[in-house]
C-alpha cells in the first residue's frame, strides 16, 4: 500500500516527539538512575551508621563522586539545549566546546577542521541553526553509529559555507530511509528541519559498515 507523504506538520510534529522521547530516556537513564542509586546507598549506609561507620563512610563518599559525576552530565545538556558560549563565542568557540564534552560523555573522538575560517559573526539564528545540526548528528553518532571518530569540518566558498560530518560506525542503509511518518527517522528528521530553516542543501549518505557522512550546504549571509 502506497503512504501518502506526510504534511510538513506532521513532521514537525514528530520530530518534537521524537525530541521529548529522547530526553525522556536520557532523564531515565541518567538522572532518574542516578538518584534511584542514590536512594539505595543512603538507605545502605544509613543501617551502617551505628555498627559500622567506616563502610558507611566509604559508601557516602562513593556517593558524592556519583552525584559529582551525574551533576556533570546534566550540566552538559543544558549546555546542549541553550549553548552559552553561542551568543558571547560564536561558533568556532562553541564548537570546540561542544567536541570536547562530547568526548568526555562518550569516549568517541571529535576532530574539528575549518572552523578558525569564521573569524566574523554569521546571524544569530543561522548560528543557532548550524550547531543544532552538529548536535543532533553528534547524538545521533552516539545512539547508533558505535563509532571511534567523528570528523566536523567546514568548508568556505564565496557564495556558501559547507558543513561535512561524518563518522567511522557502523552505517546504515541510506536507501531504506523513509520520510513517512511513523518511520524511524534516527533523529535525521530534526536536521532536515534545522536545513530547511536555513533554505540549505541537506544530504545523508551511508552504507552498511562504511560510516555516515551528514552534508550541510549553507547558502552565505
């Protein structure tokens, strides 16, 4: 039976779901983990307290370094939902901020070429749309590619600024991607939108075991 592509709506709409579904198992995953781990140990070494307060104090301290570490994390996607360094920085800056968290919560490693070509400001919301793009190729990266290295180069001419992202993973079958709704759309679909606001050219290549090339063609302020 043949699908009627959807409306740009109701791709909007699943991409916001797609959003919050993702946050969700982040939040779950992450935090709500964390704190339940939490619960536990206290209630541990709370029983601990009166005949063996050494091991509740080797358990409290095992505890801070978690809340420490978890504080951390969720720092960064804050810092990932409204990137500080964007407004003061610019791009370049924040971009190497962004490789460099990205490293340290995945272990993947980021290597960034280009960038210092930027040496003035692009309009704010072309900035903003740009990095979301990075982003959600970077997470994507890091749900699916079970990848070592993710190149991030950009690419300046005269009349475009080229963004190129790729990755050594896994892949995936580029023909197969569907647009319909209700398809998985592996958080491509969120790019594609960032594209669009930008009236760019928005491509995604890959095969089964050669990695994930994301190209962003952005037509220059």
């Amino acid at each position: 039976m043949n699908l009627a592509p959807p409306s740009s709506h109701a791709i909007v709409v699943q991409t916001l779901e797609e959003e919050r579904a993702r946050l969700a198992r982040a939040l779950q995953s992450g935090p709500g983990q964390l704190l339940a781990n939490a619960a536990m140990e206290i209630e541990t070494c709370l029983q601990l307290m009166e005949h063996d307060p050494v091991a509740a104090r080797a358990g409290l301290n095992a505890l801070l370094a978690e809340l420490r570490s978890g504080l951390n994390d969720v720092r960064g996607w804050v810092h990932d939902l409204q990137p500080p360094l964007l407004n003061d920085l610019g791009l370049p800056a924040t971009m190497e901020k962004a490789a460099d968290d990205f490293t340290r919560r995945t272990g993947i490693r980021v290597a960034l070429s280009g960038w210092n070509q930027l040496s003035e400001r692009l309009p704010a919301s072309m900035e903003v749309a740009i990095y979301r793009v990075v982003h959600e190729a970077l997470e994507n990266v890091r749900e699916h590619s079970q990848a070592t290295l993710v190149k991030i180069q950009l690419e300046r001419t005269a009349d475009a600024l080229r963004v190129l992202i790729e990755d050594n993973g896994q892949g995936f079958d580029d023909r197969a991607y569907s647009q319909t709704l209700g398809a998985p759309r592996l958080g491509l679909g969120a790019m594609r939108d960032h594209a669009e606001f930008l009236r760019s050219e928005f491509h995604i290549y890959s095969e089964p075991g050669r990695g994930t090339r994301v190209v962003l063609d952005v037509p220059a302020p």
